[in-house]
C-alpha cells in the first residue's frame, strides 16, 4: 500500500515570555532547580544509540559560575571511537536514504513536539546553565528555534523534491531521485545555539545521509538533550553519531577518511579557512568531491540615517548589540551615527540606557546580560577594549570585566573617529560596540565606507524614514551583508521568515531555511524511463544526401 505524505501545516513556535507571575516561570525554576542538584552530569559518546564512556573526562564549566561544580562532565571520544562512528554511519547510509519520506519527515516532526513538550524545560536548563543565557534568550534558542528547524525542513524538503523535470514529452518519463550525497557528513557546531547544532545534523539526515556530531564543549548538555530527543524520535542510532572530545583531533580524524563527504560547520572564520585548506590538501583521497558548507563571524553595523527615528533606533541597538552579551554572529559591532543625531543627544541616551542594563547570574530574571562564554574570550574581548583605547578610542560606558565568580564584560560603547580602528574592522563576540559620527551629507560616502571596511559581510541594519534614503541606502549596500535589515536591527533571524547567511569572510551563504542550503546535500539522479519504439537504424534524416 502506497501513502502520499502531506506536511502539516508548518509554523513558528510561539515563545512564552516568562512576565512575572506567568505560569512557566515556577516550571523552568524548578527544572533549574532539579538540574543544579544533578551536576555533574555525566555525558557519553553515543555510537550506534549506544552509550560510550571511556574515561578521559572533560568538564562543561557554568560561565556565571566557574569555580562552582561543572554542570557536566563528558567522555572524550577515542580514535577507536571515531573510526567505529565512521564504519557505522557509512554502512546505515543507504537503508536510511531508502526509508520512505514520510517516516523520515514523521520523526523531525515528532522531534519538534519533545522540543516543546516532554524536554522543554529540561533544554531551558541545560542551555541557561551552561550556555548562560537568560530566560528569553534559551526560550527562543533551543525552544522557539529548535523546533522550527525541525518542522520547516520537513515543508522546505517536501517542496523541494517535487522540483522535476518541466518538460513533458509523450514517449519518456523523467523524473529526479533526490539522493543524499554518498559519504558521511562532519556537523561542527558552536556553543553560542542549541538550535544550530539540531540543524547542521538534521539538513543532512532528513535527506537520507549520515552526519558524525562533533558538538561544543560549551554547549555538551544541551546538545547531548537534543541527540536524545532526535534518537527517541526515531532516528536510527547509526544515523547520527554523537562524538564529544578534542576537536582537531576528531576532525582531522574524519577529514582523512575517503568517505568524507561534507563539512556542515558553524565557528570561527579562521578555523574554517584552515579546515577548508587541509580538505582541499586531501582531496584525491576522496570518494566524492566533497562539499563545504560554513557559516562563520560578523562585523555587523547599524547606520542612521539623519531622518531615522531617535528612540527606536536606542532601543533597536541596545537589543542589537548586547543581547546575549554580543555573542552572536548577527550581533551589533559598528554604528553609524549622522552629525545631526548625535548633536541632539542620540549618543548621550544611547549611554545612558545602557547603563540601566542589569547583568548577573542566568536565574536572576533581572539580568539583562549573563557572562561571556569561557576565558578565552574574556580576554580576547579585554585585548580589543585595551588596543581600541590605546588607538584613542573614547570609553564612553563599560570597558571593564570580572572574572573572579564568572566571566563577565561589562556593555561597552566606545567612539572612535577613525573608521577603521580596531573595534571597527575586527570581530569582537562580546557585548562592545563602537560609534563613528558621520557628516549628514555624506551619507551615501558612508555606505560605502560601511562596505569596504569589514572583511565580512553576514548583517546590516538601515535607519531612515526618508524613503529615498532606504532606497538609495539599500542599494549602496547590496554587498555588504547577506541579511540586511531596514528599520530593523541586525540579530533576529526567524526561521521560515528570514534565510540566514553571508558572504565573504562570514561564509558560503547558503541561507539556513532554504532548498538552496539542503540542496548541498543533495547528489541527484535523473532517470530517463523511454517509452517509444526502439529506433531501428543508426542514420539520421539529414544523412540522406
């Protein structure tokens, strides 16, 4: 008995806003709660749907609290371990691409419901915890995001692979098998989304391949809940490899292996340039020419236009910028701000609001602002504050971190009046965004200051009322970023709304949320089925002289 497979109608998860005195505010307290009384948690390789510990323990620290007890303690997989995730995934790879679609689509679906239903409050936790995100922030990452991840791919895939052959002729049927690509997949994720590392693994599975899960070590918890729930949704075990360790290590591991197929990477641009590097050194060792998709940094800008709308535009920027402590890829770096506005104060409130921001522990509701992510990026973000100040950039508010209970950077704006000192051209991924005052005539100038000065080109956002202005801004800035926004500040891509991505330095703007991105992982087949009658010599017409 055949079934055709029609998607449900696909939406983005509401998100709860967690107002005082809300119903969900006890439940993700609780969790919180019950998670903290659990640390250590202990984390294994799953290989096969099993779990692996071997021992070599690395800890996931809470960046709010870093001489605390580690919210998690994994086990770093061996090369043993690697090899046999490898063997595993290659040898599943075209049972599961043979599995009927709807079974397929049917168990990211029913994903997206123990997103939202059975693990929420457990991902909340795990995310706030160890990730330290406020409330909102987790809720509309590994809540709101995750799930909409899951439920679109199921709609985009759909659509995409009715995408046949348009011409139709009487004597032949043709038609396009979607195959995955033949080979495995390397998912490399951040620690700063749940969300991404669910996507990078379900792009390529829910097209039939098979994806080795190399997660951050600042995020292992909560991915660790999100391998779980795709494995109870029914993933097959060999399907996904969920493999925790020494990150060079396990990607060198897989990039010498003939069956690599892909790199589904999200990270540094550095480190992707060099991964890029050495699979390019190895590719006469592969079966297939794989393929490399990467999403990577930022140096996002607001720029004001003199008619933009004064406290929106405050508002817009301090969510911009300082959000999640800036440690997002989309995160506000630079602002352009015209002459005319900052004479009438525009700078001064912008300061003056961001001072009121509260920053602490993840479980305060007060706090705004949480720590920044690890040491390493404490300092990094310090260096830059101090080399921004050595140049003779101005610390308007901030400029000072603690590092003594959690790593914690203050909200720092900085004025500069060159436009191309340090904190304007170099991504930073923490809570500093430095303002450059413009001449209101040269605002198309500027425009294309904005562009030349960034080596990367991921977000924009345009501030006018002037329509021309919009118009013409627009334009001007059509190479600078692959997202860019109008009257709408640089973070906060949704799902099925806005295709994320960029170019240049920020990476191969596949646009997560589009057949264009799945589409990489995708090695198609046309079939020719001839219905006419053998021909029955080998001349053509032309040849009869």
């Amino acid at each position: 008995m055949s079934y055709t497979f029609v998607p449900p109608t696909t939406y983005n998860e509401p998100s709860y806003e967690y107002a005082k005195g809300s119903p969900e505010r006890p439940l993700v307290e609780q969790a919180l709660k019950e998670m903290k009384a659990q640390m250590p948690i202990e984390i294994p390789c799953v290989i096969g749907g099993k779990e692996i510990k071997t021992g070599n323990l690395m800890d996931q620290i809470r960046p709010d609290d870093v001489k605390g007890t580690p919210l998690a303690r994994f086990h770093a997989a061996t090369p043993e371990i690697v090899a046999d995730a490898i063997t595993r995934s290659v040898k599943a790879q075209r049972k599961w691409a043979a599995t009927p679609w709807y079974q397929r689509a049917t168990t990211f679906l029913r994903a997206a419901q123990l997103v939202t239903g059975k693990y929420r409050w457990q991902l909340m936790a795990a995310t706030m915890l160890g990730q330290g995100k406020n409330v909102w922030q987790a809720e509309v990452d590994c809540i709101a995001e995750l799930a909409d991840f899951f439920r679109f791919s199921v709609k985009i895939v759909d659509d995409g692979y009715k995408q046949q052959p348009m011409t139709v002729v009487p004597d032949a049927i043709n038609r396009i098998e979607y195959r995955p690509i033949e080979g495995f997949v390397l998912a490399v994720s951040p620690f700063n989304f749940t969300a991404i590392g669910g996507n990078l693994v379900t792009v390529p599975s829910i097209l039939g391949g098979v994806a080795i899960w190399k997660p951050s070590p600042m995020s292992m918890y909560s991915n660790y809940l999100t391998h779980k729930i795709l494995l109870e949704a029914g993933v097959p075990g060999d399907v996904i490899q969920f493999v925790p360790g020494d990150a060079e290590a396990i990607v060198n591991q897989c990039i010498e292996h003939r069956d690599f197929a892909a790199l589904h990477f999200t990270g540094s641009t550095h480190v992707l340039r060099n991964l890029w590097a050495r699979v390019g050194a190895n590719v006469h060792k592969y079966r297939s020419l794989p393929r490399i998709i990467g999403e990577t940094g930022g140096k996002n800008a607001h720029l004001l236009h003199s008619s933009a709308d004064f406290e929106s535009t405050i508002i817009q920027s301090i969510r911009a910028a300082f959000e999640y402590q800036g440690q997002k890829c989309s995160a506000l770096g630079r602002l352009y701000l015209p002459r005319s506005l900052y004479k009438a104060g525009w700078l001064d409130r912008f300061v003056e609001e961001t001072k009121k921001i509260q920053q602490g522990a993840v479980e305060e509701y007060t706090s705004f602002m949480g720590p920044v992510i690890n040491e390493r990026s404490f300092d990094n973000i310090m260096g830059l504050i101090g080399q921004a100040q050595a140049e003779g950039g101005k610390i308007l508010t901030g400029g000072t971190g603690d590092k003594s209970k959690g790593y914690f950077v203050e909200p720092t704006i900085i004025l500069t009046e060159d436009p191309k000192s340090v904190t304007m051209v170099k991504e930073i991924f923490g809570p500093v965004v430095t303002a450059y005052v413009y001449e209101d005539d040269d605002f198309l100038k500027v425009c294309d200051l904005l562009d030349d000065t960034s080596e990367y080109a991921l977000t924009c956002a345009l501030f006018a009322q002037d329509p021309n202005a919009l118009l013409q801004g627009a334009e001007a800035l059509k190479w600078c970023a692959g997202n860019l926004y109008l009257n709408e500040r640089t973070p906060g891509a949704v799902v099925g709304q806005h295709p994320f991505g960029g170019s240049r330095s920020s990476g191969t703007n596949d646009k997560s949320g589009t057949w264009a991105h799945f589409s990489r992982f995708i090695s198609a087949q046309v079939v020719k089925d001839n219905l006419a009658s053998p021909p029955k010599e080998f001349t053509y017409p032309s040849n009869v002289a």
